[in-house]
C-alpha cells in the first residue's frame, strides 16, 4: 500500500517548524514524523496531543516525563498513561484523570497506587476485571469488591480469600 501524502510531505518537511505545527494540529499521530528535535519540543508536542491524544507515543522520552504533556493525553483518553515515564508513576492525580477514562490503566500504576482505595475503586468502576492488579489488601475490601462484582461477576475469582466468603459478595454470584 502506498505511502499516505500527508506522510511523504511530512518526512520530506520534517525539519521545517511552521510545517510541523500546522500539519500536527490538523493530524496530531504526524508527530512521528517530524525530526527528533520537534518531538521533543513541548509546544509541539502538545499540538499534536491536543488533536490527537494518542501522539503522546510519539513525543519524545524528556516529555513523557513532562507532567504537563502527559497530563493533556491522559486526562482525555486514558490509556496513554502506559507512555509515562517512571517519575509520573506516583502521581495520583494523574492516574485518577486517566482512570475516569480507562480503569485498564492500574495494570501500569505504581505498587503504592494498587494500593490507593480512591484509585482502585475508580479503576474497578470503570473495568471491573482490573481488581486482580490491585494490592492485597484493596481485593480484600468489600466496598472495591461489591463496586467490581456489580459490574461483572466474573471479578469473584480476583476477590481476596476472605472476601470470596463474604455473604454479600456470594450473594452476588
């Protein structure tokens, strides 16, 4: 299949800002066609992001660090949040702003955020089945439970073994 134009002009203008610019905010997955330097420009990258969340994969690896960048992504579809670098990992807020779009997300969230009843619950209320990436703990707890077993009774084989003995939660099955 042949090269799409919009792709061929922008390899061909890949070092050209203005070019750049005006083509990711048009079609923000372009991105990944600009030279190295533009995906790693900030204002670059969050015209591509605010066109397409999704070019978020293609910002360079400075700005997947960049709070600010990833933020604008996750906080509209979510599942970008798997592109944070290690230092955004911590940051509750900003795994509540991807989780109210994809509860999915926990699967990448920190040990200490599997942990977290506000992120879990959130996570389970969007994506039932993600309990069983929840700590310990949290798949002991029968309001996260209940939350989980509302949406899909197929979550009980995640509960913790003490909640798998709860009258309310078999009640469920």
């Amino acid at each position: 299949m042949p090269e799409r134009i919009e792709v061929t002009k922008m390899k061909q203008n890949s070092t050209n800002k203005e070019y750049v610019i005006e083509n990711v905010q048009k079609e923000g997955e372009l991105l990944e066609f600009a030279c190295p330097e533009f995906r790693d420009d900030k204002q670059i990258v969050l015209e591509a992001i605010k066109n397409n969340p999704e070019a978020l994969e293609f910002a360079s690896d400075r700005l997947k660090a960049d709070r600010d960048v990833v933020y604008e992504s996750v906080s509209n579809v979510g599942w970008t949040y798997c592109y944070a670098k290690e230092n955004l990992l911590e940051d509750k807020e900003l795994l509540l702003a991807g989780l109210k779009k994809s509860g999915q997300i926990l699967y990448f969230a920190s040990q200490k955020l599997r942990d977290d009843k506000e992120a879990v619950l959130e996570a389970v209320t969007n994506k039932p089945i993600i309990i069983k990436y929840a700590s310990n703990r949290l798949r002991e707890d029968k309001e996260i439970g209940m939350a989980a077993m509302q949406k899909s009774n197929k979550c009980y084989e995640f509960l913790g073994p003490n909640l798998k003995k709860d009258e309310d939660i078999l009640k469920m099955l």
